[in-house]
C-alpha cells in the first residue's frame, strides 16, 4: 500500500478556511514546478495501478511540484532579489 501527498488543493471545504486561498498562492510560489492541480494528482494516482509500479511498496509519494523538499521557485528568488 502507498500514500500520495498532494499539493494544497483549492476544495469546497477549504474556501471556508479564512486564509486559505493566500495558503494556496504560497505553496505555489514555494513549490519550483508549480502547485500539482486535482487533476494531476488523479493522473499520478492512475500510474498507480499499472504493472510498472507493481514493486513500488509502502511508500509515501509526493505529487507536490517540489513543495515537500522546502525548493524555492524562480518566482520566490525574483522576489528576494529585486533591487
């Protein structure tokens, strides 16, 4: 069995939470390939159940665009080094 760790993703619930969306632009901001969308992570998902990941055990996968490893973005870099 495996886990997938998505990129925060904009939900009906989560439009509840005060603050979210700027939680959203963030990660997107910090992550170096962009915010993995819904979608993307539905299409990792499907790789899942394909023979060519059948020795892929107990694993935590992140479908993050690099978020999870604390990257920083050409975005993010632009904005520290603005003269």
């Amino acid at each position: 069995m495996n886990t997938i760790s998505q990129s925060p993703t904009p939900t009906a619930a989560g439009q509840g939470v005060n603050g979210f969306d700027g939680f959203i632009a963030y990660a997107d901001k910090m992550s170096p390939l962009g915010n993995a969308t819904a979608l993307d992570c539905a299409n990792y998902t499907i790789t899942l159940f394909s023979d060519l990941t059948k020795r892929v055990t107990l694993q935590n996968l992140f479908n993050d665009g690099g978020f999870s490893n604390m990257g920083v973005s050409d975005a993010v870099m632009d904005t520290f080094t603005k003269e």
